[in-house]
C-alpha cells in the first residue's frame, strides 16, 4: 500500500474557473436553503392558524339552532288542494314532495320544516 505523507495533502489552490463554480455552487445552497426555511415556516404557520381558529357552524346546523332538542318538530307543509304524492325525499332540513297536481301536471315541491314553508314549486313538462 502506498503512503501519503501529511504534507502531500495540503489544499492546493484551485484554477479560477473552478473556483467561480465552486462560489456558484455555495450560493445556490444558500438560496436553496433559505427557501426551505421560509417554505416549512409557511406550513407551520398554517397549521398553527388552523388549530387556533374556531370551527365554523354548518348552515343546517344554524337552522337547527333554533329547535329544540328536547322534543320533534311539528310543521304542516300546505300542498295543493288534489296534489298526489307519488314519493318523497328529505335533505337536511327540507322535504321534497314529488307527484301531480289535479290536472295531471308533473310538480316537485320543496318544503322547509325548519322554516315551517314550502320553498320551491317545481313544475316538471309532461313527455
């Protein structure tokens, strides 16, 4: 095996070219870096905003609000008078009622028990 004195490694000067890489190469780590810190600092200030921020209310949850939980909620929805239902769908806090009127027409109708009213009269074309 061969044996390297100490004093064979000494750093030797490098050319200016690859001394001008080399200098390129060091600032571009520190901007590299630098945009890392700034990056992660960026994520944990959301985070941190996130935890720290209440929870919104959803809007039915709002509606619901204003009803006691201690007992059901009576409303009467006004249909038309001869409107037959042929199903019915519930979402949230609102029921739609699907059917014919009296005539043969084709309605939808959306009623709030939340509000206690009918919100949406939908008339549907006979095919």
């Amino acid at each position: 095996m061969t044996n390297f004195e100490p004093a064979d490694q000494e750093d030797k000067p490098l050319d200016p070219a690859l001394e001008s890489v080399r200098r390129k190469m060091i600032r571009l780590q520190i901007v590299s870096v630098a945009i890392m810190v700034v990056s992660l600092m960026a994520v944990f200030g959301a985070v941190v905003y996130k935890t720290m921020r209440p929870a919104a209310k959803p809007a039915s949850a709002a509606i619901a609000a204003g009803i006691p939980s201690d007992q059901p909620v009576a409303a009467t929805a006004a249909l038309p008078q001869g409107f037959t239902v042929q199903s019915v769908a519930l979402s949230g806090s609102q029921v739609l009622f699907y059917g014919t009127t009296s005539a043969g027409q084709r309605q939808a109708i959306v009623f709030d028990y939340g509000l206690s009213r009918i919100v949406a009269t939908i008339s549907l074309p006979a095919n």
